[in-house]
C-alpha cells in the first residue's frame, strides 16, 4: 500500500497523473469553502459540510502519512502541521469557532508543498510559477486578513453583508486606498490597519518584481546546483560551470 500510494503522489505514470489532478482539483474545492466558511457559518448547512471536509482532509493526511519515506520528517514539515491544526478547527468548529479564519492558510501550505506546482512545471508555461506563487501569497493573505477583519469586528453584521465589507475594507487598506466609509474602531482596529497596509505592501511589491523582472529558467546546474539561470545563459553566475540549457522547443 505504501509503495501504491507513493506512486500514486509522486509518480509520473497516466494513472498518478490523474490521481494527482483530482486531488488538486479537490483541494482547491476545500480551499474555496475556507473562503466562503464565515458566511455559510450561521447556516444548518454549515457543520455537515464541515464535517465532510475534514474526513476527506484527514484521509489525504492519512494516505500521505502512508507514503511518507520518513513519518518524523514529514511530521515536522511546516505545511503537514498546518493541516493537522485544520483538520483540529473541522473537527471542532464550535470550539476554534474564533479560529476558523486561519483555514485559509491551506491555500499557502498547498504552494509550499509544491503540490499546486506540479502540472504548471510540466506544462510550457513553467517561466510564470514564481509570479503565480506571489499571486497566491497575496490571495492568502487578503482572505486570511479578511476572515481575521470579519470574526473579530464584523459579526454583529453576520452573514454575506459583514463579509463582503470586511473583504471590501482590506482591499481598500491593502491598496492603500483608503476611502474612509469603513473603518475600523479602537485601537486593535488601528492596529490591524497598520499591519494590512504594511503587509499589502509588501506582498504587492513582491508581486510587480516577480512580474516585472527578467525572466529566469530551471536548469541545474551540474556543479553548484543553482536552479535559476537566464534564458541565454552559458556559464552559471554562481560557479562559471558550462551550461547546456535546452531551447523551449526543445
């Protein structure tokens, strides 16, 4: 089973491909729930999909667990650690109600583990991860900061409404805009505006240099082992060892 399951997560076979492709797909549905969870929280529907979720959570941890060469490494991975304390949240929704928000996160540990990455680095359009990972680092983090802006200053206007004002109000912050019509109260509230602008700003700027700057390829390099290279590149920049970077054509 270990070995089937290894296979199926990192192998490069039709049926792994596949396999990889639905759970991607399954993850980004999960992902997309997270978002929606503030608003669907007052509704009956809410714990059964709860529920539905960490059971198919805690069997993708399962199965990773399975097909992990070394169960403590992997234990001590950022991203596995971080799902472990989602699943706890889906498990528990009544009692981490305040902590529910953080489940967005998924979204960044999913980046981290490479798994979103996989059929982009086997595509033609593999140039473009570095600008997609900032992209989601800053998805990631208007949603976290949202459903933050939301539990702890918007309740009182439950359901899509408050939602929809603190999502309204942390572009407006992160932006820099800055409109004025919603704020918010206390000093915790200045607090939480300070740290979204300058947090906003910072992943903003890191989005424009991905973006903007010189495109780089994956090569490695024999020697140093330095990944990043330019397109015309002849000699690593870090060693001087001689290159042998395929055309895209190729």
């Amino acid at each position: 089973m270990r070995l089937r399951l290894r296979a199926l997560y990192f192998g490069q076979s039709k049926a792994a491909l596949r396999f990889q492709a639905i759970i991607l797909v399954v993850d980004l549905a999960i992902i997309a729930l997270f978002v929606v969870t503030p608003v669907l929280r007052d509704t009956r529907y809410f714990l059964p999909i709860d529920y539905t979720v960490a059971a198919i959570l805690a069997l993708d941890l399962l199965a990773r667990a399975v097909a992990a060469r070394n169960l403590k490494r992997w234990l001590r991975q950022l991203f596995v650690l971080l799902d472990i304390f989602i699943l706890v949240t889906l498990i528990f929704p009544m009692t981490f109600i305040n902590l529910g928000f953080l489940r967005i996160v998924r979204l960044w540990s999913l980046s981290r583990s490479g798994t979103l990455w996989r059929p982009l680095r086997r595509s033609k359009y593999s140039q473009y991860e570095l600008p997609a990972k900032a992209v989601v680092n800053l998805v990631t983090f208007l949603f976290l900061a949202t459903g933050f802006i939301y539990t702890f200053f918007f309740r009182q206007t439950s359901g899509l409404e408050g939602y929809l004002d603190a999502l309204y109000f942390t572009v407006a912050s992160v932006t820099t805009t800055g409109y004025g019509d919603i704020t918010l109260d206390g000093p915790a509230g200045k607090l939480t505006s300070i740290l979204i602008m300058i947090i906003g700003i910072s992943l903003f700027f890191n989005l424009a240099q991905a973006v903007f700057k010189p495109p780089k390829v994956q090569y490695q390099c024999p020697t140093c082992g330095l990944l990043r290279h330019d397109p015309d590149a002849i000699h690593c920049k870090a060693c001087g060892e001689q290159l042998n970077i395929p055309n895209a054509g190729d």
